[in-house]
C-alpha cells in the first residue's frame, strides 16, 4: 500500500506583508523528509496551498508565476520531491482559480505538482476501504462554490477577504506595530472584533492613557469590595466594623502618616464611588439590551463563541456521517479548511482535520480579568500519514494513522504590557491527538 501524507491550509502568497511564508524552511525540510525510493509514497494538499485570493493586484493567471519567482527554493523542492513522490493537490476555497483555469495543471506539472480538480478525491486502503479526501469549504455558507470549477462564480468568503483582509494589510505599515498582517491567522473569522481590539489597547493606544487605566481600574474594583463589605455590614451579615475597624486599625499603626494615607484611600475611594454609581446605572439597561441583541442573534442562527465553535464542529461530523452513508467503504474522512486539527471516531470510521501551517493566535485570558485577552503566536505544523500496518501480537493487516506536528519556534511580539498580562497564565493549548493510532482490518 502507498503511504499517504496529508497537510492543507499553507496560505503561500499575498500582497505586501502576506506574501512572506513564515515556515517555508520547515516546509522544504518537511518535503525532503519524504523522498525514500523504496516506499511508494504520495503527498496530497487537502487545498488552500495558495493564498490567490490575498493576491488582488495580479491577473488570475499570473499568481502562480509570481509565487514561483517569490519562492524559487521551495518549488524547487517540490520538483525534487516529486521524482519519488506523488504529490496531489486539490484546490481549496482560497486558490479556487486553480479549477478555473486548466493552463494551471500543466504549469504545475512541471513541478511534479499533480492538480486534481475536484471538490472531493478518494484512495484505496487494503481491505476495499478507502480515504474520503476534500479541503471542506463546500460546507461552509460563507465559502461553498455552488458552480465549482465556474471562474465566475464566486462565494461571499472571496469578497471579505479580497476587500478587508487587502485593506488592512495595504495599513498596516502605518501602525506602530506590524500586527495586522497576521489576520489570516485569526479563525475563526468571528473573532477579528476580538483581536482588533486586544490589538488596539496593547500597541495602539496612546500608552499614558493606557497605563493610567489600569491603576484606575484596579482602584474602582477594591472601590467596588469595600462597597459589598458596607453592605454586608449594614445587612448584619458581618459583625460592624469588621472590615472598616480592621482597616483603620492597621493604618494606626502609622500614626500622622496612617491618617494621611486614610484620609487620601477614602478621598479616592467616594470619587471613584461616584463614578461606579453613574457607571452601574448606565450599565444596567446596556445590559439588558446587550442580553436581548444576544437573543435576537441566536434566534437569527449566530452563535456565541463556544456556541461557534462547537457548531462548525457538528457541522463537519454531519458532512462525515452524510459521506460514509454514501461511501459504504470509506474508512476515513479527511478535510481541512478551518484551521483546527483534530481527530474523532464515527463508530468504526475516523474524522481528521489536517489544521494549518499559518501562525496560530490562540486567545489567552488577561491574568487581570478586566483587560482585553492576549492572543499568543505558536505554529502547529501538522501533518497526518496514513499506511498499511499489521496488529501486534497476531499479525492481522490494519491502518495505521500517525499524526505530527513539527517544531517551529514564533519569534514573540508580545508587548511587555502582553507579556504581563498574561504572566502566570497558560499560553499553549494541549492538541488532543494521539500520535498513532492503529485501526484492525
């Protein structure tokens, strides 16, 4: 049996800032990994290897060309590779014009790039099964292609990423930080308004302004602890003066300073309790405006952010479901598109998501609660291999899935206000995959 490898989502290309390919060395290293003449192998790109969309001031047919001469190494390498592997590509959402235009086989031919055009492929496993392959985006409303292979037709996903993704990377070298080139990192695309403002509060804002807030804040929440113990005391709830009579008894200890020190902290915390008190009643009615926008959102098929999460989760497993019934032999389903890897069990049958090589921004809450989230840069370079195995013990032939994610240091840019923000807090999340898994057949 041919081992297969599986990687998707490499976004190569872009304007401006975009078209710097962060992992291309790892990539190269990764393609020179696979060259063994004495194993039949074969490496398919589950789509959007490309990034044309993020290419608007090239003609469709000239992307390419301009890809190859931005990276001479790594097609290069992809011609070396070739010579002793099979290396398939299928398109995806964000290089779609590969199916449009049949000049785009031929010129990757010659880079022992085989071009399949087809939303979805198949390969045999021993035992009469196969592997279920596509990039996923026919299941996305935003980005399915309802006339594939048509350069006319076009999904609403192509207008929100040629028009605000080109805009805003075209702006970033006017901000004090090159943060915005990093937008093809933020999945899903729900969480822009997110990170645009983390964003803005960490590199944007004018620094005074942002340092003075945060003694600011700190002082309205001790402001808001000394209100709820006066109520507890008023409420009987705690003996009187059991937070007050320990206070000024500690400050006593400080004589003529003490008072001082009492006199300012009480100064402070009435000034501060004046504007709680403006600040709660004008929270109130946006609180319950905020709760019944949410409602009406909900009612209108939008979801909060775990609510997303978990939807487009459901979503894929459905679209599994619905190709195993019609593909009996299908064994495996194996998809890309939203930059998540994963694997889960369908019964017997097994659900892959080849993730992304794109720089991963992963949201890490402020370890003081009432800033904006961090989101922290990591790679996951993944890639699953699926070949022919035999069980341990009785030699029965099985599948064997193996699954890896490469090494790949981000070089941090963090402000130090981030990096204190985050100090203490969990910065990486656990991928929970195991690194092989063996299927009796």
């Amino acid at each position: 049996m041919t081992a297969y490898y599986f990687i998707s989502d490499l976004h190569i290309g872009g304007e401006g800032s975009l078209a710097l390919c962060e992992f291309e060395t790892e990539l190269i290293e990764f393609l020179k990994s696979l060259s063994n003449p004495a194993v039949s192998t074969e490496l398919i790109i589950l789509g959007d290897a490309f990034s044309f969309w993020e290419m608007t001031r090239t003609p469709p047919l000239e992307k390419l060309d301009v890809l190859i001469q931005e990276h001479p190494l790594l097609f290069q390498q992809f011609s070396q590779t070739g010579e002793t592997v099979k290396i398939t590509l299928i398109p995806g959402n964000h290089d779609y014009e590969l199916a449009c235009y049949p000049q785009f086989e031929s010129a990757l031919k010659a880079y022992n790039i085989h071009l399949e055009v087809a939303e979805v492929i198949t390969r045999p496993l021993p035992g009469g099964r196969q592997i279920w392959i596509e990039h996923g985006h026919q299941h996305d409303k935003f980005n399915a292609i309802a006339d594939f292979g048509n350069p006319y037709v076009t999904p609403l996903g192509y207008y929100i990423v040629s028009q605000v993704v080109d805009t805003l990377t075209e702006r970033a070298r006017f901000g004090k930080y090159n943060w915005l080139k990093d937008i093809e990192s933020v999945y899903p695309n729900e969480e822009v308004p997110y990170w645009f403002f983390s964003n803005y509060f960490y590199k944007e804002m004018t620094p005074w302004l942002r340092w003075a807030l945060v003694p600011f804040l700190s002082i309205a929440i001790v402001s808001i602890l000394v209100f709820i113990s006066a109520a507890l005391e008023r409420a009987g709830i705690v003996p009187d003066g059991f937070f007050s009579l320990s206070w000024l008894t500690f400050l006593k200890n400080f004589g003529f300073t003490g008072k001082a020190l009492d006199f300012m902290v009480n100064a402070v915390v009435f000034i501060d309790g004046l504007f709680i008190a403006a600040f709660v009643l004008t929270l109130i009615p946006l609180w319950l405006i905020f709760k019944d926008l949410s409602k009406t959102l909900r009612r209108y098929g939008f979801q909060a952010r775990k609510g997303l999460k978990r939807q487009k989760e459901s979503l894929y497993l459905q679209a599994a479901q619905k190709a195993f019934s019609q593909s009996p032999e299908a064994l495996i389903f194996i998809y890309g598109h939203t930059h998540q890897p994963s694997l889960d069990k369908l019964g017997d049958r097994y659900v892959l998501n080849t993730g992304s090589w794109l720089k991963k921004l992963q949201r890490v809450p402020s370890a003081l609660k009432f800033l904006p989230a961090i989101y922290y840069p990591s790679f996951q370079l993944n890639y699953f291999k699926i070949a022919a195995s035999k069980m341990s013990g009785n030699n029965r032939p099985a599948v064997e899935i193996v699954y890896e994610c490469l090494p790949k240091q981000v070089v941090s840019e963090l402000t130090l206000f981030e990096k204190m923000a985050i100090a203490g807090q969990k910065t990486h999340s656990l991928i929970d995959i195991p690194e092989r898994t063996i299927h009796s057949l």
